[in-house]
C-alpha cells in the first residue's frame, strides 16, 4: 500500500482540514488522482462565520473555502453528497456503493455537535455546525424572543454574542465557573463573562440544566439542577461536537475521541488524519491533542499532505484561535491549560486592549490578545521562553 | 507579457479578514495590520516578482482565505 510515490490519494472529508490538504498536495507537485469526498452536498465553505455573520446578517451567504472551477482547475475530483461507510482492505466504501481504492488517505470528517437528549422531539432546538443549521436558526431567531443558549464555549458565546445584537432576550448557562474557560483560563473568562453581562445577557455560570421543558411539542424552556425554571422559546444547544469516526469502525485504527495519530498526524501505514477529528501525538510531552480551531485545520491538513509525499516531519504546532463578540476581538496562540499563570505582557485591561500570557514551569506556553492583534502578532515568538523574555522590547 | 515577467497582482477581501496576522509574519513588506482591530493593510498591491513565494505562503496560510493572487 505505501510505495514510495503514492499515485492515488483519496481525503475524506471536505472541509478546512481536507481541501488544504487537497491544495496543498497539488501546490507541492503531486500529480497523482486525487479524490476529495464528502458527505455534505455543499462547495466546501468556511465554518466561522456561522456563529457570526451568517446570523446577524439576513442575506448573508456561504462563504466558499475556494470557488468550485478551482477544484477541476486543480485536477481534485470533488464527490459531494457521498458518505463513507467502512474503511476495508486499502479502499474507502461510500454509501452509494462504490469503492476508493488509495496509496494514501486522509482522514478529515471533523465532529458532529453533540445534542441535548431529547431536543429532537421539540420544536425550536438547535445545534449549530453545518450551513444548514446555521440557516434554520437564523430564520427561527427572526420570529424569537427569548434564546436559551446552553454551554458557554466559543460556539455558545459567539451564539450568545450574535443573537444580543439582535435585539433579543438570552440567557447563558453553563457548568463551568466562567465562560470559555478551556481557552481562556479564569481570569479572562472573568473578563468574558462581565463582558457578556454588560451586553445585558443573563449569563448563568456554575449552573447545570436538569431537564428541557416542552409545551405542545415547542421547546418552552429549562430546568435548572438549582431548581429553578427559566422560560424561553428558542433553544440552541452548544455543548461540544464528538469525533464522527463511526464510519471507521473495524478499520482497525485506534478511535479513542478521535483517530488517533503519531507525532507525524499517521494513524496507521499510509493512513493521516487532520482538523478536528485528528487527535494526534505531541511530541514533546507525549500527549495527544485534538484541536477544533480553524487555522490549526488548515496547518494539520498541509502539514498531512506534505508528509504523504516526502521525509516525514514532525508536527509540532502553536495554534491560533480567534473569537469576535460584541466589538471585542480575542485571539490566542499556543495551549492554555488548568493552573497557569497569568500575566499581563501588553497594555492594560482596564483599556480593553491587552495581551495576557500564560507560564508554566517558567515559561511561556500560550498568549491571548484582547483587541490587541498587533501586540499579539509581536508577541508570538515569545511562546516556549523564559517569562523573563516577555519584557524585552 | 506580465507572465514572463512574473508580474502579478495581490487581492484581499477585507470582510472576510479576521485579523490572524500570519500574512504579515511570512510577508511583511507586502502586509501590514491596523493597529486598532488587527484588519489587514495590503502595502504593495503589486509586489516584486521575488516576494512571489512568500505572498504565495501567506495565500495558503490566511484562516480566512481572504487573499488571492491574480496574475494580470
């Protein structure tokens, strides 16, 4: 299966990770076939306007990764509306019975947003990951007065954000003691979460929901593991996306939250896996990690492609994220995690403009902008130094 | 004729711009970014046919794909 120059490439999955990928692959000279398929019957598009743009602007468009000529420009056979269903003996298997067969394959189908129990059975609940979600809630925020945003991560501030300007009613609920609190620690998520409450957001934080409540059939609000009832008539369910891999059961490749991957995005002899369905080695500390950041999407996919055809290199990103809400614009590169220190290392944050950097064992491991974009940009190269170093001009 | 030459015209869709920087990392004299927002400011609209490849980087790597070159 893996000679040394493939001659067919399949990708599965075309989105952010899978088109670079694709593109990627034909700007380094491969001239091989090259299949790109995927389930969704859209031109690729980009995902994060979604919770933005598409909503608060009533005849926004989807907004192509690339224009359709480019992909036959570019000799990829784009196959949409197809789904795989089972990875066997070197080919992938589609739902309208036809076979892939490959030298090399990338794995790219991203996640499916996880549901609230029983929200299917109600009218007026949403989850939000594909253009077609993201159309119906636009058209249902419309007719909406109240909005019950549950999880309070960057899908569910960003939602919360969107539907606010609209003029509308919304409350936030989330477990966590503050929103964001994965990517932004708890004193920015403090920060984010003030922020939120002067937008007028009824933001509950450190609250569980206990159960959905309906009446005739339409979503009619919640209740609270507080014991308290919260009326809305809108609901939009953003608590996280799980790894769609069931399609690779059997295959024999390790799907533990993700396809798993080594240093290299390699899940298997000739097999990669990129975006956010690949849950790949670090290779300094051992760990995996499964990104869901757009840019990372991209990196990983060009990064895949570029291992399929030459020496293998490992992959050792800083990833940046962004998030716009309200006027403020957040940005941030490297890995935050539980415990880290944070400091301040631009402006101030009573300005509203600042750079926060966060250290760990002495070191810097992960910055995030505030309206502070060029500070950020400067900023970069300090990630993996001394905190010391942050000072220096 | 500007083929040959390795003339060419770089192109930015400022809407879809989310103000990552990473065009101005692989190439800043042809990129620059607003100090208020982070927006990108397109400096030379046609750059020298040698900063050809790094314009070509900051194309691929632009999160936003808001940038494109056209060959005139």
């Amino acid at each position: 299966m893996t000679g040394p120059s493939p001659q067919q490439i399949v990708i599965v999955g075309a989105s952010a990770a899978g088109v670079s990928a694709a593109m990627a692959l034909r700007d380094q000279g491969y001239a091989g076939r090259l299949t790109l398929v995927d389930a969704q019957p859209h031109l690729p598009y980009e995902r994060p306007p979604l919770s933005k743009r598409v909503l608060t602007l009533p005849d926004e468009e989807p907004s192509w990764l690339y224009p359709a000529q480019e992909y036959s420009h570019k000799a990829i056979d784009l196959r949409l509306g197809l789904r795989a269903q089972r990875l066997q003996e070197g080919a992938v298997h589609l739902d309208n019975g036809e076979a892939l067969p490959f030298d090399r394959l990338l794995i790219a189908t991203g996640v499916t947003a996880r549901q609230w129990p029983g929200q299917m059975q109600m009218q007026g609940t949403h989850v939000l990951r594909s253009w077609d979600d993201a159309l119906r809630l636009r058209q249902q925020l419309r007719q909406a007065r109240r909005v019950l945003v549950i999880g309070a991560g960057v899908l569910g501030c960003e939602v919360t954000a969107s539907a606010r300007s609209l003029g509308l009613h919304v409350t936030l609920i989330d477990p966590q003691p503050v929103p964001m609190q994965r990517q932004l620690g708890p004193v920015l998520g403090g920060l984010l979460a003030d922020l939120h409450r002067a937008q007028g957001v009824d933001l509950l934080c450190a609250t569980g929901v206990q159960r959905l409540l309906a009446q005739d059939g339409r979503f009619a609000g919640v209740q609270t593991d507080d014991g308290r009832t919260l009326a809305a008539d809108l609901l939009v369910v953003a608590i996280g996306a799980a790894p769609s891999t069931d399609w690779l059961q059997g295959s024999g490749l390790d799907l533990r939250e993700g396809v798993v991957c080594d240093a290299y995005c390699r899940a298997a002899d000739g097999i990669y896996a990129a975006g956010d369905v690949a849950r790949w080695t670090c290779v300094h500390s051992g760990k995996l990690r499964r990104v869901e950041h757009r840019m990372h999407a991209a990196e990983q996919g060009a990064h895949a492609a570029a291992n399929m055809l030459g020496p293998q290199q490992v992959f050792d990103p800083t990833p940046f994220f962004w998030s716009d809400q309200y006027q403020v614009k957040i940005q941030g590169y490297g890995f935050v995690e539980e415990g880290d220190e944070p400091v301040v290392a631009a402006g101030e944050v009573q300005s509203g403009r600042f750079v926060m950097a966060f250290i760990a064992r002495g070191r810097v491991t992960a910055l995030v902008g505030w309206n502070a974009a060029r500070d950020l940009r400067l900023l970069r190269g300090r990630i993996g130094l001394p905190r010391e170093q942050l000072a220096a001009a | 004729m500007n083929k040959q030459l390795g003339i060419f015209q770089v192109v930015v869709e400022d809407h879809k711009c989310v103000g990552a920087g990473q065009c101005v990392v692989v190439a800043p004299e042809v990129f620059d970014q607003r100090d208020e927002d982070g927006m990108v400011v397109l400096l030379q609209a046609q750059p020298d046919p040698a900063l050809r490849p790094a314009v070509e980087k900051a194309v691929r790597l632009c999160p936003a794909l808001a940038i494109r070159i056209e060959d005139r």
